[in-house]
C-alpha cells in the first residue's frame, strides 16, 4: 500500500487542526512559500482568504491568476506600495488596522480554511500594526482555521506563539547587484 492510499485528509469544513505559520527571514521566497500552501489547499477544495499588508494596488502575478480562481479571495491594503519606516504616516497605520480587521473577519466569519497575512510581520516591526492585536488574532483563532504570516523581521512573540516557523536565510541575492524586481519573477 502507497503512502499517498494511506492518507485521508480532512475535507473542506471539516474539524481539523489549524496550525499557524510564520515565514520571515530576510531571504526570498516567504509570500511564494506561503502561496505554495495556498494552491496545495485550493487543490484539497479549501476556502482561502489572503490579504497583503502594505503592497496596496501593487500588481502581482500571483495576485492577479489566485483573484480569478474558485475558493479563494486576495485583497491587498496600503496607501503606497513602499513604507519607509522612518516616514510612517497615518494613511499606512489606518491601511494596516483596515487590514487586520479584514484578516480578523474573515477568520471569524467568512468560513475560510485558510487566512494568509502576507507582509504582517513587518507592518508589526514598522509599528503599523501593534503586536497584541495578531496575537490576539492568533489566540482568537478558530481551531480548523489555518493562519500563514509572511514578513521579515518576525516578532520573538510571534515566533513563540507559531506552530511552525520557516527564516528564508539570504545567502546570496540579485539586489545587492541592483538587479530590480522582475515581473514574473518577484512580483
């Protein structure tokens, strides 16, 4: 008998464990790492909701192909597509918190099986989001709700209160050469 024979997973709706993932760190590959998990869910026929802290109307090829599929919403919030943390203004802070909340209803009320906060972790270290209000998120999580939060610069108490924590360790990237973002590729 197969591996794949023996397993049996949940089906959508059904009481499972949901386990909350942190993907920080500053190498690439945190918000693909969290939408790898996202097609695998949507193959499984979950509901998943995603919202993108600080990216506002930023295009994204990810954004763009998940926003057209069945089961899964994408929404994105920021009143810029940068924030520079020495320049916070309170358009950002009012863009975060809309965000949170919409994290927080959808958790709670949109019957999603998956939440993913994309960016979070850094709108926490730029002070656009205060750190006890997604902790409290995570205590008030549903328990078959799935919670992913992407960012550098991961909270220790976010850390802590993670059931899985993956850092992407930059070894090497084309930045520091001035290679720019590439459509496609990086967003």
């Amino acid at each position: 008998m197969s591996d794949k024979a023996s397993y049996n997973p949940p089906s959508p709706g059904q009481t499972r464990r949901g386990l909350v993932q942190v993907f920080t760190g500053d190498g690439k590959g945190k918000t693909s790492a969290a939408i790898g998990a996202v097609i695998r869910a949507l193959g499984h026929g979950f509901k998943v909701y995603i919202v993108h802290f600080m990216k506002g109307d930023s295009p994204s090829g990810e954004g763009n192909i998940l926003s057209q599929l069945p089961n899964v919403t994408v929404v994105s919030f920021g009143s810029r597509s940068f924030v520079n943390p020495a320049g916070i203004k309170p358009e950002d802070k009012a863009e975060a918190k809309k965000a949170l909340a919409a994290a927080r209803q959808a958790m709670l009320e949109g019957g999603y099986d998956l939440v993913v906060l994309d960016e979070v972790n850094l709108a926490v270290n730029f002070g656009l989001v205060e750190l006890g209000e997604v902790l409290k998120l995570i205590a008030d999580r549903p328990e078959g709700v799935e919670l992913i939060l992407t960012g550098r610069r991961a909270d220790s108490k976010l850390v802590q209160a993670a059931d899985l924590v993956t850092e992407m360790l930059k070894i090497k990237h084309p930045y520091d050469e001035g290679v720019a973002a590439r459509g496609g590729i990086e967003f």
